[in-house]
C-alpha cells in the first residue's frame, strides 16, 4: 500500500464491467491501479467466457497503460486445476505488493461470495465498486460516459443472434427483451470495450467472421492493422 492507496489489479475479460470497474475504482482516490489480471484459454489463446483474442486483450493494456497478466488455463480445465492456478497467480501478485483485485461484478450474490472465499487469507482483498448498482443505469451511466464496447458472445435463446459483432448503444439496450439484464450481468451476452475514459486512445478493430458454438454464438474482433504497429 503506497500512501495511503491500496494497489490492485482489474480481474480483466476485456468487456465494458471491468473497464468500467476499472475507471470507477481509479476515480475513488483510495486505489492505485497497478494492472490487469486476464484467465485466457491456453490452447486457442483466447480471453476465457469472452473468446477475445489474446492479442486484443494485450491492446487494451497498451492503450490503458497498464501490464497485463495473463494465467493460462489447458482446455478442458477442471475447476481444481483453475483453482490452482488462480491461486499461484494471486501468491506472484501479494509478492509484488498487490493488495487488492478489482471485479466487475454487479449483482449476483454467488459469484460474489465465490471470489471472496478464494482470497480469503491471501492478503489480497476483492474490491466490487459496480456492486449494488441498477443494471439500466449502470450501462446508460458508462455509454454516457463515452465508453464503447462491441458485443462478442451471446445465448441466442436470450438475444437476437444479430446483435454479435454490433456495438452495443443506447438502441440496442432498448432493442433488448425484458428478461435480459441490461448489463448481461446474467451471462446473456459479452463485450470487448475500445474505447472510453479509462483509454489513452480509442482501439483500431475491425469485425471478424461470426460462429456459433457451444450453444453461443461468436463474434471475432481483430486489429485494424498488423498487432505492434
């Protein structure tokens, strides 16, 4: 803890909770954002739930100015294997002086409770700064703000197939149905924000082609030019 901060790292998935969770704690004057702590699927090398390519995810941290830590997890990955590693990750960062890990989480109670039980007795303490907030305002809150974000993954048995691959706006929150959560928080659907306050600069994406698989459909997002230029 330097100075009174606490320094942690965004538990990052590259959608529009955690940069907005991001941008929340980093206003709060009591934390120091000191990086981005990504699980990503070994074998495809992409961003796990999201399927971001790793390489989008290492964008976000350049125009965010922040390192990014990557656990890798083998596909399949059994929930004690995920454990495992998890833990070993959180062990490097409480070295290096981590004292906190901010997540994106809204509302569900489960998850919630999941997150504190596995750091329980690290050292290293869940901070949840979008928790409690009303999932409509919360979304018109960060679109407001600027933020932008393109809808990767979605259940199409809860939203129109159509709307993968689309940024996510005012409209087409409107266009959501009643039963799905503005913010997805229920797993409807998934972002990958390029653009906000939290960003030095806007991401250069382009769509990629559109899948579906294990029951969810797929929407691939690729750099505007060569990675590294």
């Amino acid at each position: 803890m330097t100075g009174g901060q606490k320094r942690a790292v965004v538990s990052w998935s590259t959608g529009k909770d955690c940069a907005w969770a991001l941008y929340r704690a980093s206003r709060s004057g009591g934390v120091e954002i000191a990086g981005l702590l990504a699980t990503v699927n070994a074998e495809f090398s992409r961003v796990s739930m999201h399927g971001v390519r790793c390489e989008l995810a290492e964008m976000q941290a350049r125009a965010l100015g922040l390192p990014l830590l990557q656990v890798e997890l083998p596909w399949p990955c059994p929930n004690e294997e995920y454990e495992r590693r998890m833990a070993a990750a959180c062990a490097r960062l409480r070295a290096d002086g981590i004292d906190a890990i901010v997540f994106g989480d809204i509302h569900l109670a489960d998850v919630r409770a999941y997150r504190e039980s596995r750091l329980a007795g690290t050292g290293i303490e869940p901070l949840f700064p979008l928790w409690g907030s009303d999932s409509l305002l919360l979304v018109e809150e960060m679109l407001e703000g600027g933020l932008r974000c393109v809808i990767t993954c979605l259940d199409p048995a809860r939203v129109d197939p159509a709307l993968a691959g689309t940024e996510l706006t005012r409209e087409t929150v409107r266009r959501l149905p009643a039963q799905v959560d503005p913010c997805g928080e229920n797993g409807e659907f998934h972002t990958f924000a390029f653009d906000g306050p939290m960003f030095r600069h806007p991401l250069r994406i382009r769509p990629g082609a559109v899948v579906e698989r294990d029951g969810f459909v797929f929407a691939d997002i690729l750099p505007a030019e060569p990675f590294g230029q």
